[in-house]
C-alpha cells in the first residue's frame, strides 16, 4: 500500500517535470528566434527608400510593425531543424518603432512612397489581433505555470480535506465515519452508567429502529432526530453509539464543523453525500456532534454575507430532514452543550422533535461511571469507590475516565503492582490542578505568607457552617497556583443567601490572615477575588438575594441582550448595584477578620505546621479545631 502511494507521488513528479521543461524550452526557443528588433524613425526611413519595406501596420496609433520584403530577410543564423524559422520571420514582423506623433509620419510616409516610387502598404489595427500561436508563445507558458501551480493547490487541499482518496474531486463528499458490523465496537447501554432519563429516551429510539412497522402501523410517524444537550465529556456520544449498538444498525459519525470549509458550497453538498449514503445504509444513524458549527440561529451576524456558507450548510440540512420520508429509517442524533444558541427551525417537530438532556454525573451516577472504568484496571482491595464518588463532584463522564487512566500510569509509574487509592486521588489533583511543580524556587518569606494565606482559607472553611468542608490544603506549587485549599462542595440544588455569604467568608479568608500577621496585602489572592466579585454580583443581579434591589432579576436565559451595550436598569440602580456588592463583600471581609483574630494562635499553629508538612488533610486540622461546631 505504502510503496503503492509512494510511486504515484513519483509518477506525478516526473510528469510536472516534463511539462515543465517543454515549457522552458518552447519559451527560450521563442526568445531566441522570433525577436523583433526595435529600431528608430531614422533607420527605418533609410530601409524604406530603399524598397526593403513590404508592409508596415501602425498598432494603436503609436508602434509601427515593419514587415520586410522576402528577399531581405537574412538566413545566416543557424537553423533549428524542428522549427521552420522562415515561415516564421515572413509571417511576422521583423523590426518595430515607436512614432511621436502620427500625422508627421504619416505625411513623411506618402512624400517618400511617392518620391520613390514605392509599393508598401500601410495599414492601421487598433485592436490587439492574436493568432492562437501569437498568444501562446506570448502569454502560453504563464498560462501553463499557473495551471500546473492550481493543479499542485488542489491535489495539496484534496489530500488534507478530500476525505479518502485525497482528490480535489472528493471535497464535496461527506466525511463522516461509518461504523458498522465489520467494526468490533460494540457499545451497548450497559456501557453507559448513570443517564438513566436519557437512556430511557433513546430506549425508544433503538424500538423505532428494531421494528419501525409496530409504530407506523397506526399511522404514527418515526421522529427523525434527535438533540442531545449536554456539557462535554457527559457521555452524548457514547450514548448515540450505544443506541447504535443496541439497535446493531450501522452508525454515520461527524462533527458539525466536518461539513464547513473553505469552498462556497461544500457544505451543502457534503450534506447531500451524507444523507444519500444514509438512506444506502438504511435502517441507520447520523450522529452529527457539535451541531451548533452549522445549526446557530441563521441571520444574527452583524456582517451581511459573513456567514452565507454555514446557512447554506444548514437550510440544506433541513430540507434533508424534511426530504426523507418516515419509510427511510435513518435518524439523526446530534449533539450539542449550546441548545440556547441553535436555530428554531432546526427544533420544530418534524426535524429534531426529542430533545434529550444529558446532565453532569450525581454522586451515584459518578460511582457507577467509576465501576464502569474501574473494570479494566487492577486495584488494590483498599480502593474506595464511594471515596474517590465523592470527590469529584462536577466531573463529568470523560473527566473520571480519565482520572481512572491517569492513575494506572501513576502508579506504574511508581512501579507499584497494584492502583491504590492515593493514586487515584494524585490524578484527581492533577487533572484540577494541574502538574505538581516542587522545584519552583520561591522565597522562605513568600512561602511563609502562601502557608498564612492557605491556612486563612481552611480555618474559616472549618469554623463557617455553610462553607465548604475541607479535604486538604497544601504550599506545593501546582499549575499556575503557589498553593491551594480543597473543598468538598455540597451537591445541592438550591443555595440560600447564608451559604453564599459563607462562601464569600471562607474566599476571602486568604487575604484578611496575610493583613492580620503581615499587616499587608498581596497579589496572591486574585483567583479569590475574581469568584467573590461574580458571587456577590450573581446574588444582586441575578437571583434577587439582595434587599435594596429586591426581587429582580437581570438575568437573560435568551442570551439576546448583552449588557455591553445596554444596561438594563438605570443610572441610579446601577450605582445602588456597585454599593451592595461592595457591602456584601466588604461585610464578609470584616468578618472573617474578626473569626480569625479571635483564633489568631490556631492560625499560627495551622500555618507552620503547614510550612513544615506542605500537606494538612482533614484528621490534622480536626487536631487543631477539634470536630467541627458552629459557632461563628
Ligand atoms: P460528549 O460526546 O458528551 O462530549 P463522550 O460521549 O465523547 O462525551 O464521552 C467521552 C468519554 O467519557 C467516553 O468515551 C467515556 O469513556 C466517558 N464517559 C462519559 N460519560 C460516560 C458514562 N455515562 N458512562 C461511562 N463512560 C462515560
């Protein structure tokens, strides 16, 4: 195959070359033998009267060609014996002019021809006349290069974007994948852990498939898409790939952006070559994921005509849908985490009529994912997996497989026979944190001020009782931070103003313990600063947690009115807004001065042992604290 590949680049190689040293030949060869002589006024009045002259033509009123007679051609150059030089020189001028002014030569023309009694004719062209010959020894080998040039674009665009084959003649063929029963990927449900509501949903999209006749028989109609909404890494292809694999029909799968390039057209046109192999394959599935690169709201660009390509992509996916009739069974799945962004045509009934949430794992869900990945990995007995459910909270489906993998290589890496879970929980800190950076060189009075400002965060965090509870602190360096306490947040549905105001505490606990034992500040407490700020704004604009805003909302589920160039409440509220956050914030900063003040000891007990450990988990700080109570 690959020697096959290699001599056909060749062959073109030797091809190109070949044309183009025909080219370079024909061209020098033009340059040597048909080469009219410029000459002057003066010169060619003397050859004039002479009688040399057979015709002249006077092009464009300015340049006068001059064709000599038969006769007084000269023939002592040599003679090309593939090219008869004489039909060229007679059928071509030899010499050319440039005349100043037209009427002057014209008169001094007729005196001589009359004075001499001369025969030569005179004629005028104002338009370019080229003989094909003409044209392609003048214009023919640039015409040629730039051929060969487009031919080398195209075949370069073909073989990066032509999809198999790598020709330009494929650009507008789909590039989706088809998986069918000569692939061994076999996804079944039992693959997918958690996802129950989503699963029971799709549950009845592999029905439609597997026996089509038991629904329409009454007259119903087979939906013909599907939209899956979900964050990344919640599992919305798997879950197509499942339905697929339960339904054992071959499966097309693309990206929304596999359908947009350079070329006007394209796009529409690839969906054409989708839908025609589907309907092929029939019963099948298109699964189309990030359908937002072509499905976003049509006509909401500022600038007219930007955005035709990606229209034209869409309305043909419509029509598409709307073409093929509930006999085809091909269903579309697509795949998306910004439904509030697509376009409404693309959600009516008759195109994508189900829509299917995929939401971030739960705590069980999150353990069953981990049983699911868990299975190919040897562990040790001591591996909690209620432990390691619990610590990930917000992770999705993509993040925990990842975290199990990441912690096979840890612990290869420390040549263990076994996972254990101390690995698993280094994956977890890399993959949030990022890579351990032990050899950054900071200063012994930063890393004192790292320890007071990490040991601020955990004590109040311990002593506040809607605040995060502790997992571990440390001064280790990672990623960008110099250090970092984690939290484990409660997974709640709703939060009160308390708990975010405790938030805020715990947030804003860094800096207030560097001002308490430095009597300064630092730049070290802008990640804080930054969730404070959008915490307390969400309280006041958004969820109407504030008393002087009241109950009001400025939010915009639609997404529509951008508050860059609108605000949507006045001068005044606005600065009634700027001074209850500050309030907010202001009040919870006092705060957690005050708590860590009256505990001032512990804080200093909580920082060293920091600095000399680098590592608290929680069994240390309940040694300094005691068990949580909540007091403050
Ligand atoms: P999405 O399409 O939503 O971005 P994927 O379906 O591609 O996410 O998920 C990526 C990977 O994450 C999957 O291959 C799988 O290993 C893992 N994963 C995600 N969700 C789940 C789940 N519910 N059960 C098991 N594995 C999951």
């Amino acid at each position: 195959m690959i020697n096959k590949k290699v001599k056909s680049k060749n062959n073109f190689f030797w091809i190109y070359a070949v044309i183009l040293a025909i080219f370079l030949g024909i061209f020098f060869l033009k340059s040597s033998f048909y080469n009219p002589k410029k000459i002057n006024q003066d010169y060619f009045f003397k050859i004039f009267i002479k009688g040399d002259v057979k015709k002249i033509i006077i092009k464009h009123r300015e340049l006068v060609l001059v064709y000599l007679k038969k006769e007084n051609l000269s023939y002592t150059d040599r003679i090309n014996p593939f090219i008869n030089r004489k039909k060229i020189m007679t059928n071509s001028f030899q010499y050319e002019f440039e005349i100043g002014d037209l009427q002057f030569f014209q008169r001094k023309f007729e005196e001589y021809k009359k004075k001499y009694h001369l025969n030569t004719i005179i004629d005028f062209k104002n338009q370019q006349e080229y003989t094909i010959t003409k044209f392609f020894f003048d214009y023919g080998i640039f015409l040629i290069l730039l051929i060969i040039f487009w031919v080398f674009i195209f075949r370069k665009i073909g073989a990066t974007g032509g999809g198999p084959g790598g020709q330009i003649f494929n650009i507008g063929k789909s590039r989706a994948r088809l998986f069918d029963e000569s692939d061994n990927i076999k996804i079944t449900f039992k693959d997918v852990a958690g996802l129950e509501g989503a699963k029971e949903e799709v549950q009845e999209i592999v029905e439609f498939l597997k026996s089509p006749k038991k629904y329409t028989k009454l007259g119903g109609k087979i939906p013909k898409g599907a939209l899956l909404i979900g964050a990344p890494g919640t599992g919305k292809t798997l879950l197509a790939k499942a339905v697929a694999g339960e339904a054992k029909v071959p499966f097309f799968s693309l990206s929304g952006s596999d359908f947009v390039e350079m070329f006007v057209g394209v796009g529409a046109s690839r969906v054409r070559d989708l839908f025609e192999k589907a309907k092929d394959k029939s019963p099948c599935i298109i699964f189309i994921d990030e359908i937002d690169a072509i499905g976003r709201a049509r006509g909401k660009s500022s600038i007219a005509g930007s955005n035709d390509e990606r229209e034209n992509t869409l309305n043909q996916l419509l029509t598409e849908m709307d073409g093929f009739g509930t006999h085809t069974n091909v269903i579309v799945l697509a795949a998306t985490n910004r439904s509030d962004i697509l376009d409404k045509a693309l959600l009516r009934p008759g195109r994508f009529d189900r829509t299917i949430l995929v939401d971030p794992p739960e705590l069980n869900e999150r353990k069953e994912i981990f049983q699911v990945h868990l299975k190919k990995l040897i562990l040790s007995k001591k591996v909690d997996i209620d432990f390691l459910a619990r610590q990930t909270p917000g992770f999705s489906g993509a993040d925990i497989a990842n975290i199990c993998n990441e912690s096979a290589l840890i612990a290869a890496r420390k040549n263990r026979s076994q996972i254990e879970n101390k690995d698993f929980l280094d994956a977890i800190d890399r993959i949030i944190g990022g890579l351990e950076k032990k050899n950054k060189i900071i200063k012994p009075n930063e890393k004192k001020r790292i320890a007071y400002h990490e040991a601020g965060h955990a004590m109040i965090s311990w002593l506040l009782e809607h605040a995060a509870p502790l997992v571990k602190v440390t001064i280790v360096p990672r990623g960008k931070s110099l250090g970092s306490a984690w939290y484990l947040p409660e997974e709640r549905q709703l939060t009160t103003p308390e708990q975010m105001k405790d938030e805020i505490c715990a947030l804003l606990a860094g800096r207030s313990a560097e001002e308490i034992i430095f009597n300064s500040i630092s730049t070290g407490a802008l990640n804080d600063l930054e969730k404070v700020t959008k915490q307390a704004q969400s309280m006041v604009v958004i969820f109407g947690l504030n008393e002087k805003i009241g109950n009001i909302s400025y939010y915009d589920s639609t997404g529509q009115n951008e508050f860059t160039f609108s605000k949507p409440y006045s001068e005044k509220t606005a600065q009634i807004i700027d001074e209850e956050i500050s309030k907010i914030i202001n009040e919870q900063y006092k705060r957690a001065k005050n708590i860590l003040k009256n505990n001032e000891k512990k804080l200093s007990l909580l920082a060293n042992k920091l600095l000399e450990k680098e590592v608290l988990f929680r069994e240390d700080l309940k040694n300094i604290f005691g068990e949580r109570s909540f007091s403050c």
